[in-house]
C-alpha cells in the first residue's frame, strides 16, 4: 500500500494558519498595530476603507527593516522576539510567533514599504496569495508601511460570512481601543474613508481614557496602586453610581497585553460588594505587571487569554486595590465612632413673649421638627417626607455638635417659661359666676353597703332550680314583681318554656 501522509504545500499551511488568526478585518489590525508597537514607534495611523473590506493600512515610524527582513517576515515562523526555549518564559512583547505577515499574506493582497533610520532608501514588496510578485528599492520615510488589500479576496467562503460594515468597524474600534489605552506614550489616529475618527496625542493614562471613551469619564476616575514585590497593579476605577448595564468599558493589561479574564473580573466585583446597583457593571482599567516567568501567554490563539502561576494571589491583591482605592476616595460607606447619633444639629429658637397658647385648638408643637429640617438644610414639614434622590444612595444624618446639645437644652428650657393662661379669671371677668369651694360644701358620704348580719335573707328555691343558670348570666332581671292571680307561667307557650318556673306565691321571676 502506497504512504499516503505527504507535507502540505506552503500557500497552503498558511491558509489554515490563516483560519485561526485571521479570522476578520479586526484580527489584521491588530496584528499590524501590535507589529508596530513592538518596533518601537511613537506615532501609529490606522486607515481603514469599507470597515477593512477593501484596505487595512498601518503606517508607523519605528525601526523599520532591512530588504532581507522584509522578505523574510513573510515566511511562517519567522521571528526576531525570540531564539531559544528560555525566551518563551521571558516574553516582553506582543508577538512573538511569526505568523501573523505569513497568514494574512495568504488571504489578501499586501504592499510593504519600510526603511531604517541609518538607511537612504527602502525596500518596497508586492505579496498575493503567499507569492512575492515584487520587490525592489523605493524612496520612503523611516518606518514601515503596511496596506492589506481586499481581505479573503481567493476565499470567497470567508468573505461572504463577514458581517455588515458597521459591525465589522465596531470590532476594528476595539481593537485600536486596546492597543492605544496600553500604551498612551504613543500617539495614535483613526480614519475611516478618509475622514478622522481619532487623533490621540501622546499623554497620560487618564488623558487617553477622556479621549477615547469620553468627557463623560472626567469625573468619575480613580485612581489604582498598589505595589508588592509579586505583583504590581495600576490604573483607574470607575464610581458605583456611574455603573452600566453592559460590560464593555472593562479593561485588563498584563505586561501591556489586553486579556479576558472571568476570574479578575469576579475580584473587581467582590470589591465592588454593596456598591452597584443591580444587574450593572462598574467601568475599570487596570494594568498588572509581574515576572513573566510567572504567567503563560501561549494558551490561545489570539493571546487574549493567559495561565497564572498562583491566580489566587493575583485575585487577593487585585482586590484589596480597587477596595483601597474605593475606600481613598471616599466611595465606600464607612462608620463614624466620634459622633453622638442621638443628637441633630437645630437652629436656636428666639422667643419673642408672645408665645402662642399650647392648649388652642389650631397649636401645632412642631418646632423641634421644623428646627432641625432647617438645619438640616431641607425645609420639610411633619406631614412630608423628602424623597429618596436615588435607589441606592442612603440619606445620611448630619453630624451632631455640642451647640446642638446646648441648643436642644435651652428649647426646653423655653418651654416651662411659657405663660399659661389663668381659665378661672378670664371666666370671672367674662360674667360667668364660678363657685367657690366654701359654697359647695362637703361631698355627701356613700351610703353604706348593708353589712352581713342586716342583710336580708336569700328566698328559697326549690331543688330542680339549684341547677338551672343562674338569671344574672342570660340577661339582667329588673325588680321582682309581687305574684297576681293570672301568672304569666300559666299562659306561657310550652314550645318557649326552656326551663321549669320558678316563681313562688309572692314573686313572679318569669318576667
């Protein structure tokens, strides 16, 4: 049986590799800009036509190339980050592979133009489909240029699975995004059909934040530091109350990397415990730097995922920084062990001797009460309660003083000086004659009880009305009435009779 396992032609290897990293417009930008920032440059410009449909171009004045370096950047693993294995557990870039100008020559056209500062002219190259048409002298800036043109043009599958233009620009935005949020020290600009979207100037981190993300972030940054001899952690957190419902203002860096990391967002959350309104996500950009010996950036294809050597203690010092800085800028709620909650501070009252009278029908004592919503600075009545001015913000009590002790002191103090009107001479000066004590007189006594041995005797009842229910428990019984020849008892119909009589000859108790 004849071998049937043979090597893949090269075009061909690099459209696979093709498959994994570049799968969008968005992938090749990254891929050029991040090229770009590892050659050293200081001023980077994206132009993008058709959302990088028809032209993805970076131009950027690094280091630039040598003609040799030029052709040989397009071959696959080709690289100067790295020379041996140690180097892989020393990785201070952002690539480091070599495939990236290998694989997304494969699926486009691409021009190169670079040139090195010690050089007087550059090196120009033509590459289509992984075939080098041209390559020759040309006279450029010092830096490199690269234009990728009709992206997947000879994988016609590809191309048409691309989404529309604005969702495909809006994946290109967030990857300049990216690249320009780790390294301010850099300027950047954006075009898209020739007209500017961004031109960030080289600053600091929060100048390049407001930029980026808006005015709207001026006042809500704060600042991140924490410094340990494991790990350090720096950048800029957002306030509670300025939380959203997406997540996508959530920045993570390690070493200058943008990553994805479930596991640091949960410690952003944890610190973040009681502060968020449901279901939002506060805004934050971080940045940690550690050994790289420490983390495995080799674990995803795009590199936006890494491996930490000890994730717990990443997570523990990540959180106790954003809870720092929460607690630093006075974003946490915190508890005040110097000042007397019982007391609030009023406003004192001026008594003018005209004091109304305490006992009048329309006297409202609500002083105190409006006293201390004065002082509080809300005029509210008893009646009114001022509304909460948000669902999560918690209406705290001003801080009480000792004037406010002496004040409340001094209140009720005014209090027991208040006149009270004497009823008995205005009643006397009215006409309305008013009797004397003298002119009552005594109260009459209570007429004694008639003690046991006067009281009269119980009448007799017969034996069967020993264990009836007592009168006095079904309903009150008026005065006995003296008995008469036509007893009620005698004309009484049977059916009502619950009981047997039991009048005697002189009293009728059946009425």
């Amino acid at each position: 049986m004849a071998d049937i396992i043979q090597l893949l032609p090269e075009y061909l290897a690099n459209q696979i590799a093709a498959g994994e990293v570049v799968q969008r417009p968005a992938s090749a930008v990254k891929e050029l800009l991040e090229n770009a920032v590892d050659a050293g440059a200081t001023q980077v410009q994206l132009i993008v036509k058709e959302a990088g449909k028809q032209l993805v171009q970076v131009v950027d004045n690094g280091s630039g190339m040598s003609p040799t370096d030029a052709r040989m950047s397009l071959e696959r693993h080709a690289t100067s980050k790295i020379r041996t294995t140690d180097d892989l557990f020393r990785i201070r870039t952002l690539g480091f592979r070599g495939e990236a100008l290998a694989s997304i020559a494969a699926v486009a056209q691409v021009e190169i133009r670079t040139k090195q500062r010690d050089q007087d002219t550059g090196s120009l190259l033509l590459v289509e489909g992984s075939q080098v048409s041209s390559q020759q002298p040309v006279a450029c800036p010092d830096g490199t240029s690269i234009s990728v043109k009709n992206l997947f043009f000879n994988v016609p599958a590809r191309r048409n699975f691309l989404k529309s233009n604005a969702v495909e620009m809006r994946h290109i935005l967030d990857e300049f995004q990216h690249v320009a949020l780790a390294n301010p020290q850099i300027s950047f600009s954006l075009f898209q059909n020739d007209l500017e979207v961004f031109n960030l100037p080289a600053g600091k981190l929060s100048q390049r934040i407001v930029s980026l993300l808006g005015n709207g972030y001026k006042e809500q940054l704060a600042q991140v530091e924490e410094v340990t001899p494991f790990i350090s952690v720096k950048g800029f957190i957002g306030k509670p109350e300025s939380a959203k419902k997406s997540r996508g203002d959530q920045f993570f860096f390690v070493n200058n990397r943008f990553i994805r990391s479930a596991y640091l967002n949960h410690a952003v959350l944890a610190a973040y415990e009681g502060l968020l309104p449901k279901d939002t996500h506060p805004f934050y950009v971080l940045f940690l730097e550690l050994d790289p010996k420490a983390i495995d950036i080799n674990v995803h294809p795009t590199k936006t995922e890494i491996k930490f050597e000890d994730e717990k203690t990443v997570y523990a010092i990540v959180r106790a920084a954003v809870k720092q800085s929460l607690g630093l800028h006075n974003m946490a709620p915190s508890l005040d062990f110097d000042g007397d909650v019982n007391f609030a501070p009023i406003q004192p009252l001026r008594l003018s001797g005209q004091e109304r009278n305490s006992f009048a029908d329309d006297f409202k004592p609500d002083a105190l009460a409006s006293a201390a919503a004065r002082a509080a600075g809300s005029p509210a009545t008893s009646k009114e309660k001022t509304p909460r001015s948000d669902a999560y913000e918690r209406q705290l009590p001003p801080r009480p003083t000792e004037q406010a002790k002496r004040e409340l002191e001094d209140f009720y103090k005014s209090l027991s000086q208040i006149s009270v009107p004497d009823v008995e001479h205005e009643a006397t000066a009215a006409g309305v004659p008013v009797p004397s004590a003298a002119a009552v007189g005594p109260r009459p006594a209570a007429p004694e009880l008639p003690t046991e041995a006067t009281a009269a005797p119980a009448p007799e009842l017969p034996v069967a009305a020993a264990f009836a229910t007592p009168p006095a428990l079904v309903e009150p019984i008026a005065a006995p009435v003296t008995a008469t020849p036509s007893c009620p008892c005698v004309s009484r119909p049977r059916g009502r009779a619950t009981r047997s009589c039991s009048c005697t000859s002189s009293t009728c108790w059946c009425l």
